[in-house]
C-alpha cells in the first residue's frame, strides 16, 4: 500500500484502510504529542490552513478514539489532547 496505511487491529480481528492524509496523521503519532504539535506537523506536509487542519484531524482523532485505535493520553505526557 503506497498510498497510505493498513492497520491491523488483532484485538477485534480486523483491518483499518487508511488514505493518505489519515495515514499520515497515523505515522505523526508514533510518539504522543499535542494537538497542536500534530497539526503543526500535518500543515508541513499538507498545504492547508491552520483552522481546515485543526477540524479534520480533531474529527480524525475522534474516529480513532471511536473505534478504539487511539488513546488520550495524559496532557503531560504530550498527548494527542485538546488542551
């Protein structure tokens, strides 16, 4: 897969296609981060504004949460929080 990211969720014994944008964001998360770090890193990779950025990683976040893929992490650990 070139063109983004395949997830293999052995806990629930599925795969999660991921496009492109997503995959990136995916990868961005190897290590906890802020919100904002997130979105900093996103906006090197992709020409969008800050604000279109904010909303589609946020709704992102939420998916991945949703679905169990994706923890918030305490906001001192530098988590992919709202703060």
């Amino acid at each position: 897969m070139d063109t983004g990211v395949l997830i293999i969720d052995a806990a629930q014994a599925r795969f999660v296609d991921l496009n492109h944008a997503a995959g990136h964001f995916w990868q961005l998360l190897v290590y906890p981060r802020s919100l904002r770090s997130l979105i900093a890193a996103a906006r090197e990779s992709f020409d969008i504004d800050a604000e279109t950025c904010r909303l589609e990683i946020e709704q992102w976040l939420d998916d991945m949460m949703e679905q169990g893929l994706v923890i918030r992490a305490p906001a001192e650990a530098g988590a992919a929080s709202r703060a």
